[in-house]
C-alpha cells in the first residue's frame, strides 16, 4: 500500500450511494488533509465523475462494495464488463493507475476478490480513520 506524504495534496473520490455514509466519509477526508474531488452514487454516475476528473490525479478512490446501477443493487466485486470498460475499480485503475482503491463493505464478508481493489475496509468510520492515517 503506498504511503501518502503529508505535504503532498491528497485527493480522494468517494462511490457510495448513501448519502449520509458519503457525508461522514467526506468529514473524516476533510479531517485529515483530503481533498474530495468529487462523488458518485451509482456505477453510472461513478463513469461521469472519472471523466470529469480525466486529468486530475486521483490519491484514493473510496468504492461501495454494494453498489447500485439502473438495474438495481450489485456488488462491484461481481459487475460484468459494462459500458466505458466495466467496473468502478477498474475504471479507476484504468484512468489512474497509481489510484489507491479500497472497498468499502458493511457486511464484513466483501473479500479482495477484485484483481483492481487494493484494501477492503469495513464500513465504519472508525476503521476507515485507522486505515487513512496508517497511509500517512
């Protein structure tokens, strides 16, 4: 897992789509010197954000393990190849190589199953604050 220097500007992405998870993620970020360029609650809105952001360095990418998409609620661990290359990770990987992806999950069972996630976090602020500042 790459460290991320604290003098460094440290840009974060979050893919959630519950609102008020995304807001207490955002608080924590914001906490701890994190820039969010921006969110997306849908696999579609994900694809949207990434272009936006096309040449703007991307630190950390924050994924849903239970992402929705218009054909309802998947995991992003499973998702088949999609419009604009697939999955949310992969298209992070894709577009921001040196992103680190970590998938967020509050069942306690998402595995790192997906070749393009680097650390699964349980789905608790407190754990996803240990896991920040372990990157510092």
């Amino acid at each position: 897992m790459k460290k991320i220097n604290q003098k460094e500007t440290k840009n974060a992405i979050i893919v959630e789509d519950d609102p008020v998870f995304v807001k207490s993620i955002s608080f924590l970020l914001k906490r701890l010197g994190w820039i969010i360029l921006g969110s997306a609650d849908s696999y579609e809105n994900a694809v949207i954000l990434l272009e936006q952001l096309n040449q703007i360095q991307i630190d950390i990418a924050l994924i849903d393990g239970f992402l929705k998409t218009s054909e309802g609620y998947i995991t992003d661990t499973n998702l088949r190849y999609q419009a604009q290359g697939g999955k949310v990770s992969e298209l992070i990987k894709k577009t921001s190589p040196e992103t680190t992806t970590v998938g967020i999950s509050s069942l306690g069972y998402l595995q790192k199953a997906d070749k393009n996630i680097d650390q699964v976090v349980e789905k608790d602020p407190r754990e996803l604050k240990i896991f920040l500042q372990s990157l510092e």
